[in-house]
C-alpha cells in the first residue's frame, strides 16, 4: 500500500497535511480543491484506507404530505448513520442556490427528495460542485450520478405476481412526478413501466389505469373513488397497483367506504413498504425499498466520482421486494 509520503509527493502537499486529513482532524483548514487531489492521488496510489470528506446535502423534501415525507426522512437517517460510520461531514442545505454558494466548501454533495430543479440550476450546480449523486431521483444523468429503485422491474414483477395469482383485470393508481432528466417531463417511471408492460403481457387494461395529481393519501382515496364510480362493479378490477404507499392508504380507505373487500374482491400491491403498511386495514402487500443499500451505494459512487475524477456518469438501479401482508398474499408453491 502507498505510503503517506508518496500520497503527498502525487498531490503537491506537505506530508503533515496529508497525515491530518487521513486521521479526521477537524481542525484541518484546507480547500475543497485541495482534498479531492489529495483523494485522488490516494485512489491512483491505491490507497484504500481514506475515508474522511466533507459531503453536502441537497434536502429536498415534498412541500404537502408528511406521510410521503416518510420515505425520504427514512433515507435521510440512513445516510446520517453511514456518513458518521464512514468519518464523513455531512452538512444539509434546503436549496440547490444555498449550495451553489457554499460549493467551495464540500468535496461533493447527495440529493435527496422529490423536488426538480431548472436546467439553468443543474448548469450552475455542475459548474460549481461537479460531483453529486441523487438518490431516488434522475435529474440530469449526463451530469451527475444517481442511484434509484428499479421501478420499472417493480412493475412487472408486480403484475407477474398478480398475473400468478390469477388476477386479469389489474388496474393502476399513480400520481405524477416527473421523468426529468433535463426535459423534465410530467409523468412517472411507474405508471409509464406499467402501461408498457401490460401491454406486452395482453393485458387489456388501459381504461383501468388513473394517474394524475400528486402521491399523497387524498389523492389516491380520490383516484380510487374515480374508479369505482366509472366502472360496474363486473368491470370493476380484479386487483390494483398502487404507486405508493401514501396513495394505498387513501385506496384502502376509499374501497372499505364501498365495500369492497380486501383482498376477497380486489387485491392492493403497493410500493415502499413503510412502516404504516404494517397498521392498514387489511395489512398492505408492498415492495420494499431497501434504503440502506440506496443510501450506501450512493456514497460508494460519489467517492468514486471524487477520488478518480471520473467524467463518466453512473445510474445506477436497485431491486426491490415484495413484502406479503394481508391485501394480497401469493399462492404458495406446490
């Protein structure tokens, strides 16, 4: 392994500087420009043993519902706890132009949240903190990396498991978010992953998918209400995917208004399994977003990115799992 000397000689620092940045000494003043060269130096040299660096974090929370707040102060914790494991300052920003001032500060900075951001903002961020990773979210994948639940395969494993339990008429809630990239578009990864598959499955469903508004309990009681007035109760689905768990909620409260029966008359798979999925009425079926891998790789591939000055960008996905419960339970294998 290299030695701190020659991590110093590669990076045009003193040895001392070197020693205390590898040690954490808080009280170490030097530029962020100066850290990533001394990251990088480390990483060419192979030295596997640095940890320490100051990360920014881009919170960018939904404004309406604290329910789907949930999911994402879950990822929040998580990246407290890896962060301190890992020797890394963490330090939150509620705006991407707050950051963009501070930039000089931090090595690199993680998003998380449901928020978008302008083209002219992304630029700007870019230009002043070029290493950044969004966790849950893809905003501009030519510029930064980003690590997400594949949602897509969330979609077909979802109707695969219906479609095995003998479900035909499997209908959609969602809301809308935004395939953003720099196009920003107003459409979801999900409802766009499920109307494709079911359409390379046969599956004849179109007028049973509802995707509008935003991911919150309201809406989903709302969309689920639409449903039940605009079908006859024989064209009524046999089981619905839900985007979300806060949607499922108001789903749930909406087909127990009308007695409808969970899961006897229609099964409910949602998404997140959040902790709420537990004390739902029925229990509700959800995939499992795994946050702790989420959040962990998110950090691997950031330090990537600063240590080796990597210009190619990472998007990377995440696989999740369906947790049975009440609201739809497989047929067990023979």
């Amino acid at each position: 392994m290299a030695t701190r000397k020659q991590i110093a000689e590669l990076a045009g620092v003193s040895q001392a500087t070197v020693s205390r940045l590898l040690n954490g000494d808080a009280k170490l003043r030097i530029t962020a420009q100066t850290r990533r060269r001394i990251m990088r130096a480390a990483a060419q040299l192979g030295y596997t043993a640095f940890t320490s660096r100051m990360i920014a974090v881009l919170n960018a929370p939904p404004e309406i519902d604290e329910l789907q707040d949930a999911y994402f102060q879950s990822l929040r914790e998580e990246l407290r706890t890896a962060a301190e494991e890992q020797g890394s300052t963490l330090v939150f920003f509620a705006s991407i132009d707050e950051l963009i001032d501070a930039a000089d500060d931090y090595d690199g900075f993680i998003a998380i949240g449901p928020a978008t951001f302008t083209r002219e903002q992304l630029g700007q961020l870019r230009r002043a903190l070029p290493y950044g990773t969004f966790i849950d979210t893809n905003p501009a994948p030519d510029w930064f990396d980003s690590v997400r639940p594949d949602l897509s395969q969330t979609m077909l494993d979802a109707l695969d498991a219906l479609q095995g339990a003998g479900h035909t008429r499997i209908g959609f809630i969602g809301g809308i978010g935004a395939i953003m990239g720099l196009h920003n578009q107003p459409e979801d990864i999900r409802t766009l992953a499920f109307t494709d598959w079911s359409r390379r499955l046969h599956l004849d469903n179109d007028a049973l998918i509802y995707a509008s508004g935003p991911f919150t309990v309201d809406n989903g009681r709302a969309l689920a209400e639409r449903i039940l007035a605009q079908h006859s109760p024989d064209a009524l689905p046999d089981a619905l995917v839900v985007a979300s768990d806060p949607m499922a909620v108001g789903v749930l409260q909406a087909l127990a208004a009308a007695g409808v029966r969970v899961p006897h008359d229609m099964a409910v798979v949602s998404v997140d399994n959040l902790p709420i999925c537990q004390y739902t009425a029925p229990a509700l079926s959800s995939f499992d977003i795994d946050r702790h891998e989420l959040v962990y790789t998110a950090l691997e591939t950031l330090t990537d990115a600063i240590a080796r000055d990597r210009g190619t960008r990472r998007q990377i996905l995440i696989s999740t799992k369906l947790i049975c419960r009440a609201s739809f339970q497989p047929p067990q294998p023979q």
